[in-house]
C-alpha cells in the first residue's frame, strides 16, 4: 500500500520535531548548567590557537595589502614583481618583520622602565609615608592631639628589618600554599604563549589564501540560502567588516598618536616614568571613553608616588590630550565609524566588560555597532515596504476617484 504524503502536514510535523529537538537540547544546558560552562570552556580552549590565529589575520591584513601594494610597485632589474603568490609571500613577511619588531622594541623599552619604577617607588615609599605623617602629625599638633611620632615609625621598621632572618623560616609554609596557583598560572601563561605562537603560524596560512577562502565561504551562502537571504546576508557581512576594519585601525591611528603626543609633551615637562606612562595611555586608549579616564589614573598614581606637584601637572596633560582626541583628531580619523549615539557606546562598553571583561570593553563598541546595522536596515526596510504600499494605495484611491467622477 502506498502512502500518500500530505506536503503541508509533513513541512509541520518536520517543523514541529525540530522545536521539539531544539527545546530538549536548550534544557539540556540550562539545567546542568555547570557542565556547560565547562563544556563551552573547554571548546573555547581547543579552539583558542584558531580564534587567536583568525584575529591575528583579520588585523595584519590591511597591512599586508599595504605591503603589497608597494611591492607591485618595486622594479628588480626593470621587471616588476606580477606574481601574486610572491607577493603575498613577500607581504607576510614583511608585515610580521614589522608587528613583531615592533611589539619587541616596545617590550624592550617598557621592561627596564617598569622595573626602574618598581624599584624607585620601593625606595621612595618609607620616606613618603614617613613626610605624609610629618605632615599629618603638624596638622594634628596644632589642635593638641597626640598622633604618630615618625621616629617610631622609622624605629619599627628598623626592628622588623633585624627580624628578617627569623622571618624567613616561614618561607616554606608560604611557598607551600602559593605553590599550586603559581604552578597554575606557570602552566596558563605557558599554554597561552603557545596558544598564539601556533596562531601566528594559522595566520600565515589564512592571509595566504584569503581570496580562496572568502569564495568557498560565498559560494557556501549562496548554496544553502535562497538568493535574497544570501545576498541580504552577504550585504550584513560586508557592512560588519567594514564597521570593524574602520574602528580598529582607526582606533589604532589615534592611540598611537595620543601615545607618542604623550610621550613628548611628559619629555618636555620632565614627567616621570614618561615612556611607561605614554603607553599605558596609547593602549588604554583604545577603549573609547572610558580608556582615557583608566590609562590617565593610573599614570596620576605612578606619578604621584614620585612627586605630587608633577602628578598635577600630568592631570593637565591629560586632561588637554583627551580634549584634543575626543574633539579635533578623533572625529577627524574615526569620524562616525560606529553609528552610534554616546548612550548605546557607553552602554555596550558596560555590557562587553561585564560580560568578557577587557575585551569585552574593547569589542562591545563595534559588535553593537553591527546589531544596530542589521537593525537599522530591517527597520528601512519594512518602512521602506509599507511606505511603498502605502503609496500604491493612494495612487489607487486617486485613480478610482478619477473614474468615478468621469462617470459621474
């Protein structure tokens, strides 16, 4: 016997159990929520090298393109290079000749002054603590009351400086209980290390075959979607990579260049610790609004440790750079990348950092930015469609007034 399949009750039926399928996987991981987070964990980590390697592609690749635009430019013994795997090739390597060039003398310049400052706000603290009470005990002398004698100070920290030796009996106890979380963190750092030394190799293979990819993964579109769903979510893609290409790299211009003003400006007003301080605030920078305010704290401590009177001053710089940045070079390099007003920026910058922390903070920006994208676009859309609709409607109203008053 043959059955006859009714199309519409079978497209329900099918409909039905993947709602069904969907809703028991969805309890699944609510209610042992635990082991999801360890499962998503533990997919994010074997992943990471990929992730990593992926970003790391999508951030050198303006510069890569820039390196290749200039090679084609290049004439050996009056032939220009026209291969583009040559190129490429050259491109990659001259680009991750400069990044981690870069990231190496930035390195080698911020470890010696990080430690140099570690050092000096160690033997600056005693005789900073000891002016801080000779301040407050002068403050408090003038109303009669009894406060701290700074020779007594002085006397306890020499008496606790004699008992060192019998202080470092108790090393082994200490050492016993940080030990595990040292090991931990020995072992994190060590597999994150390499975590993106094996990114760097995927990017390498990525920004190689770009072009190939980019048209497997279009062609993989358009096959599974109908064609105004593919091309609607080809149009969604293009549009988020264009918000991200221009944030990033534009944020990246204007932090480097408060950096480096920063840099100078401290030189010049013999700041302390200027090269630390400058790119703390150039990285922090690239947190929008809220980055000036973290990186020009930070300094203001560092500083104050040091000298109050040039924390001061360092207020003043930075209060003068962020002005300069939020009202003259930024507008003029990001101009308005994001499409969003100050309300959704700090909105999404509290969200992502709540959610994913630092990075969060730095990604919430543009992800937003891309939502409303596809928001703004589906609401023009729909507008779009009625409006259309509404006006055939009053065409048609037009049309059958006319008639009927020839009739008439």
């Amino acid at each position: 016997m043959k059955i006859q399949w009714n199309k519409r009750y079978t497209t329900i039926s099918i409909y039905a159990i993947l709602v069904v399928f969907v809703s028991l996987v969805f309890y699944k991981f609510i209610g042992n929520w635990e082991e999801t987070k360890v499962f998503f964990r533990s997919t994010l980590s074997t992943l990471s090298p990929f992730i990593i390697g992926f970003l790391i592609a999508y951030f050198i690749n303006p510069l890569v393109v820039w390196f290749e635009k200039l090679i084609g430019k290049i004439r050996i013994r009056k032939k220009s290079i026209k291969s583009l795997k040559a190129k490429r090739s050259l491109a990659i390597l001259f680009s991750y000749i400069t990044v981690l060039g870069f990231i190496i003398i930035i390195l080698a310049f911020i470890i010696p002054e990080l430690l140099n400052s570690l050092a000096d706000t160690i033997n600056k603290l005693p005789d900073l603590i000891t002016e801080l009470i000779d301040k407050i005990n002068n403050f408090v002398n003038k109303s009669s009351i009894e406060f701290f004698d700074p020779k007594g100070i002085n006397q306890f920290i020499d008496d606790n400086l004699n008992n060192i030796p019998a202080a470092l009996n108790n090393v082994y106890d200490v050492f016993s209980n940080i030990a595990p979380s040292l090991l931990n963190f020995t072992k994190s750092f060590t597999f994150g290390l390499l975590n993106v030394l094996v990114g760097f190799i995927i990017a390498i293979y990525l920004l190689a075959s770009k072009e190939k990819s980019l048209a497997s993964f279009n062609k993989g579109i358009i096959a599974l979607f109908r064609e105004n769903t593919a091309n609607s979510l080809l149009g969604i893609l293009k549009d988020s990579h264009q918000i991200f290409s221009k944030f990033f790299v534009g944020k990246l211009i204007d932090s480097l260049i408060i950096g480096i003003l920063c840099f100078i400006i401290t030189l010049i007003f013999h700041i302390p610790n200027a090269l630390l301080i400058s790119v703390f605030v150039g990285v922090t920078n690239m947190i929008p609004y809220f980055g000036p305010f973290i990186g020009g704290f930070a300094g203001i401590i560092l500083v104050f440790i040091i000298s109050p009177i040039q924390a001061l001053w360092f207020a003043l710089i930075i209060l003068g750079l962020q002005q300069f940045d939020g009202n003259i070079l930024g507008p003029k390099i990001l101009g308005d990348s994001t499409g969003l007003s100050p309300f959704w920026v700090i909105f999404a910058i509290l969200v992502g950092g709540k959610l994913f922390g630092l990075i969060g903070m730095f990604l919430g920006v543009p992800f937003f930015a891309v939502i409303k994208n596809i928001i703004d676009k589906q609401i023009n859309k729909k507008y779009e469609m009625k409006m259309h609709k509404k006006q055939e409607e009053t065409m048609l109203d037009n049309m059958q007034t006319e008639i009927d008053e020839e009739v008439e």
